[in-house]
C-alpha cells in the first residue's frame, strides 16, 4: 500500500511539472506559436495541483489583461504555496 501511495506522489509531481512547461512553451512561443489562452489554461492545471511556479505565471497574465485584482490574488497565493519569485 505504502509504495502504491508514493508513485502516485512521483506521478502525480512530474504531472504538475510536465504541465507547467507546457503552460511556459506557450507563455512564451518556444517550440510552439505563442498563445497565452492555452498557456493560462495549461498554468491552471498545473496550479490546481500546487505547482506554486504556475500561480505566479497566472498573476502575470492577469496583470498584463489588467486586471489587477486577480493578479493581486495570484501572486499572493503564489507566495503562500512558496515561489520565491
């Protein structure tokens, strides 16, 4: 039972990696054309299995809409689940 527990953990960890870099070849057009829908959605993915990196990268999307209010609550959560940036 224990080790069934962490490989589901390990998978579930290169999960939320695989689908933040996903998110950040879209944020930025590397490998593929950039397209910040796709990559939002990829971020939110990712952050809603605590990928704390990805919260961030939400902030910045909303920031660049403008709509400072959710960015605010991106970055903050960002900060609470620890990403330092």
């Amino acid at each position: 039972m224990g080790t069934f527990f962490f490989d589901y953990q390990e998978k579930a960890m290169q999960l939320e990696k695989v689908l933040y870099s996903f998110g950040c070849f879209y944020f930025n057009g590397n490998i593929v054309q950039k397209d910040t829908a796709k990559a939002f959605e990829y971020f939110q993915k990712a952050a809603n299995i605590g990928n704390a990196a990805a919260w961030r990268r939400i902030g910045m999307i909303h920031e660049a809409n403008k709509d400072y209010p959710n960015a605010m609550s991106a970055f903050t959560t960002a900060a609470y689940k620890g990403d330092a940036d």
